[in-house]
C-alpha cells in the first residue's frame, strides 16, 4: 500500500517535471532567439504566467544603479507587460542578497509580505507562495526572476529548483547580452554602412568571450568571413554597389544570430563572428549554411546583369572543458581563423576551411 502510493506520487513528480522542462524550454528558446531586452523582458513576465496555470505573476529585479535597463524598457513603444513586472534595484544589492542566503539558489516557499512588497509592486492579489531564481552575471548577483502563485501550496522547495535555476542562466545570459547591444548602439560601436558592430567593439567582446572561457570552460567559435573577388562588384558595377553588397551580405550573415552572437565588420569586405557555447559541428553547421545563403543571393545592383557573390570562410573552435589545457589569446584565436580563411581562398574561394 506504501509503496504504491511512493509509486504514484513518484510519477506525479516526474510528470510535473516533463511539463516544467517543456515548459521552460521553449521560453528558453524564444529567449535565445529574442532581438532585444523588451522582447526577453516579455517572454518571462507575460509567457511564463500563460505557460503555467498556477503561475499567477511574474517580474524581474535587476540591478540598475542608473536606471539603464529602466530607460531601455521605457522606450521600448508598446509593450506587452505592465511597468511594474520590471524592479531597478537602485542603491543596495543587499536587499536581493538577503532574499538568497546563505547560499545563491532558487527559494520556493510561502509569499511573505515583505516578498509581496518588494518583488510584487502594484499586484493587489495577495500571492500565497513564490519562486525566486538569482539571476547571476559573471558569478555576482545581479537580479532574480520572481513567480508568484496563489496557491501557497504552488511553489515549495525541492520541486523543479534545478529546471528553474537553468531557467535563470539563460534569461540572465540573455538580458547581459541585449544590454550590451543596446550600449554597442548608443556608444558608436556600431559600423556605420552596415549597421552591425565595429571592430573595436568587437575587440572588445572578444576578450570578455576569452576571460569567459578561461573560467567556466565552455566552447567557443570564431570565423572569419571574406567577400571572394569583390574587387571586381566595386571595379565593374561602381563603389555604391559594392556598398550595398556589403550591406546586404551583413543582412545575410546576422539573420538567425542568437542573443549571445557577436556579428562584426572586420575590415573593408571582411566579417567576423564570435559564437560561444558552440560545439565544433554546430559551429561547422552554422558557416556552412552562411556560405549557402550567400551564394543564394541575388544583388540587384545592375538590371541588365543580376551579381551572385561568394564567401570564404575560415572557422576555429575551442572545444568545451579546457580547463587546465593551454591557453590561447583572442589575438591568436583570430590569427588561427585568419590562416584557415587563407587556405579557403587558395583553395579555389566559396568555401569553409575549419583550423586544425
Ligand atoms: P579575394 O577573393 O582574394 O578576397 O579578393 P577581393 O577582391 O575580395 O580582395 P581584395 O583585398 O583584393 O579587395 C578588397 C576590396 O574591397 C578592395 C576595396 O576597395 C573594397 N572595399 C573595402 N571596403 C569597402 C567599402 O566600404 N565599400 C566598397 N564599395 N568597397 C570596399
Ligand atoms: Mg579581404
Ligand atoms: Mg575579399
């Protein structure tokens, strides 16, 4: 009889779990996927409470000693979730970390009005209890993603604190990365023609991507994009129209990037990208079907003559785990992409060539 009812209430748990996971993976998804912080903001205020039927509320506290994340979100035009959803912690960090001590890991437990106030401004539903996930940046806490339920029997420790903390690296990964988009914008690290990031912007997300990787071990890739023969568009169709090839080949190269992506003009008809969390054959994946989509298109820059052009492509991977294995600077990371790319274009152009 006891053991039955261990059984059943064992394939509840694992039930529940499949349907949290599911869940959360296709916000996790979106988020990846999303152009902006009002975009993310969005998925996890409004879509977290339409996932789940017993998540009743949804907000975020993030520390934003200038109100920059506020200020993005304001002028964000219409949104899809209420002022209040999104809490700037102005002053003092400490109120967050009182919430996760001693250690920073997800609380789910009863909504005490102190909780009510601080994370469910302007909500008059008295919630019964909630689940906070920290959200952290470089190992340093710097937010939390809060859910609140009615049900005070909703949210109780031990249920899904693993999914849920999952959960919270990826929107924390994500709000870093729209924030430092935004900042790209509005501080001139953008390429003026082509609208994505300069090279010194780059530069300087490279070595933050490379201190990353020393830390935490994951994989990282960096290729190296050369227009083939462009000389020639400029030579034969005028300088406009290789501008406006170049436009559109920037278009091409950052249509499906991820949140997490870095897209850069590298020199005159020279790109580069920086994907972290990318294993080698996805990274070889990915180069492969820029050079596809490249060569698909058609640039109208002469009616009587459509141009085709081609890329080449030199790729280098840093596999995962290296901890404890020989460290490697960016500037050698980009020297590596460099040669590849070289033996791309002598081996005929329009091809991927991946550095040993
Ligand atoms: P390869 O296949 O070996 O790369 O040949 P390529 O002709 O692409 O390479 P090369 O380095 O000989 O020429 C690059 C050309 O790109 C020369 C330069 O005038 C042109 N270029 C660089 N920046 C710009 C730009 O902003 N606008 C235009 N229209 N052309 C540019
Ligand atoms: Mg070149
Ligand atoms: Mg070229």
């Amino acid at each position: 009889m006891e053991l039955r009812r261990d059984l059943s209430w064992l394939k509840k748990q694992i039930r529940d779990n499949e349907r949290i996971w599911s869940g959360f993976r296709q916000i996790e998804v979106r988020m990846i996927g999303a152009a902006s912080l009002p975009e993310i903001v969005a998925l996890l205020v409004s879509d977290l409470p339409k996932t789940f039927e017993q998540v009743d509320c949804v907000s975020l506290a993030y520390f934003d000693p200038e109100f920059e994340l506020a200020r993005l979100l304001e002028h964000a035009g219409e949104k899809s979730f209420p002022n209040h959803s999104f809490i700037s912690i102005s002053s003092n960090l400490d109120i967050l970390r009182g919430l996760f001590a001693p250690d920073v890991k997800p609380r789910l437990g009863p909504c005490t009005p102190a909780i009510q106030t601080l994370l469910f401004p302007g909500e008059r539903a008295q919630f019964g209890s909630v689940a906070l996930a920290p959200l952290l940046s470089h190992g340093r806490l710097v937010g939390s993603l809060n859910q609140a339920s009615r049900n005070p029997g909703h949210f109780n420790q031990g249920v899904a604190t693993d999914l849920l903390g999952h959960l919270a690296a990826v929107a924390a990964m994500c709000i870093e990365n729209a924030v430092i988009q935004a900042r790209l914008k509005r501080d001139g690290l953008t390429d003026a023609l082509t609208g994505v990031a300069n090279r010194r912007f780059f530069e300087r997300r490279l070595e933050e991507e490379m201190q990353r990787l020393a830390r935490d071990g994951q994989a990282l890739a960096c290729m190296l994009v050369d227009i083939d023969h462009f000389k020639r568009v400029n030579d034969r169709f005028g300088h406009q129209a290789g501008d406006y090839v170049l436009q559109h080949v920037a278009q091409v190269l950052g249509r499906d990037l991820r949140a997490s992506d870095v897209l850069a003009r590298y020199g005159g008809e020279e790109f580069i990208l920086l994907l972290p969390n990318t294993a080698h054959k996805q990274a070889a994946t990915i180069a492969e079907r820029l050079r596809e989509a490249v060569a698909e298109q058609v640039f109208a820059v002469d009616p009587k003559s459509p141009v085709h052009i081609t890329i080449s492509l030199g790729l280098v991977c840093l596999p995962a785990s290296r901890k404890g294995k020989e460290s490697i600077s960016g500037a050698e990371l980009i020297q590596r992409a460099d040669a590849a790319l070289y033996r791309a274009k002598a081996a005929g152009r329009d091809r991927l060539v991946i550095a040993p």
